[in-house]
C-alpha cells in the first residue's frame, strides 16, 4: 500500500513539474544557438547578378548540393499541413494540422511501424490536450513527437525530435 501512495506521490510530482515548465512564466529569454537555429529553405528572389549563370553552373555537383534538402525517408509527415518548420538535418521538424489530437495520435500510432519505429521503453501518454509518443528503431535511433492541441484554434502542434544514432 505505501508502495502504490509513493507512486501516485512521485506521478503527482512529475505531473505538476511538468505543467509548470510547460506554463513558465519566466522572463528569461533563450538565446538561439547556430545548431538550434532553423534553416530557411526558401530560395532568393531571382537578381540581376544571378540570373546571368550559365548552364554549366546550374547542373554542377555543388549546385545539385545545394538545393533544398530531402525529407527522410523514415519519418512520417502528415499531409495537409502548414506553417512547417524543419532544421536543416530534418533532426527538429514542426507544423500544424487541422486535426482534433486524438487523430494525430491514432494517425502516428498507425503509421511509425510501417516506418519501422517500434514502441520505447517510455509507454505513450496522453493529457488532456497534451500528447507525447516515443519510438526507437533498429538501427537504434530515438524519435519522439510532442504533441499540443489548441482548442480556440481548433489545431493541433506536431514536434518530431529525431536523435539519429551514432
């Protein structure tokens, strides 16, 4: 019995912990760092200067390189999205979907394993408009999506960490 009470004690503690981080109300303000920083993907309007390269520059290997990433290959993305966001690595991607969160969660429990992502040791959690979900994968990568619902604008946030391992 003391066992079961120093549990709900301990989750208890995390639970309120965790909603107060996630509510801050501290004026601090985080300086961004280069890795943290997002890369914009968006292409320069088109100028004098550069609208005078030739074909041979356009279809180099350095030119190819520099085009706008990939988005990998094992990381679910939903459709009908907006406002995406992603790092440069596709390590840090966000966007909105127009989706009650019960969906998003039933949609990723769905589809990580056709991406080959399995269940983690950490079981998936939801809280009122809240959700997290962590997987792993064979080549022992770490994903987690953390999920928030905005119930004013009916929208849910979707944030997709990926820890590629070494």
């Amino acid at each position: 019995m003391k066992l079961v009470r120093l549990f709900v004690l301990v989750s208890a503690l995390l639970l309120v912990m965790s909603l107060l981080a996630a509510c801050g109300g501290g004026s601090a303000t985080e300086v961004p760092t280069a890795e943290s920083q997002q890369e914009n993907v968006q292409e320069p309007a088109p100028t004098e200067e550069n609208a005078q390269t030739t074909e041979s520059e356009t279809q180099s290997p350095e030119a190819e390189q520099t085009k706008a990433p990939v988005m990998p290959e094992d990381v679910p993305i939903m459709e009908n999205r907006r406002d995406f966001q992603a790092t440069s690595d596709f390590t840090n991607i966000s966007f909105i979907v127009d989706l009650e969160i019960s969906e998003v969660v039933a949609w990723y429990q769905a589809e990580l394993p056709n991406y080959g992502w399995e269940l983690s040791r950490a079981p998936d959690s939801a809280l009122g408009a809240m959700a997290n979900m962590s997987r792993i994968n064979a080549d022992n990568d770490r994903l987690t999506i953390s999920l928030q619902h905005n119930p004013m604008g009916e929208f849910t946030v979707v944030r997709i960490v990926v820890v590629r391992s070494p």
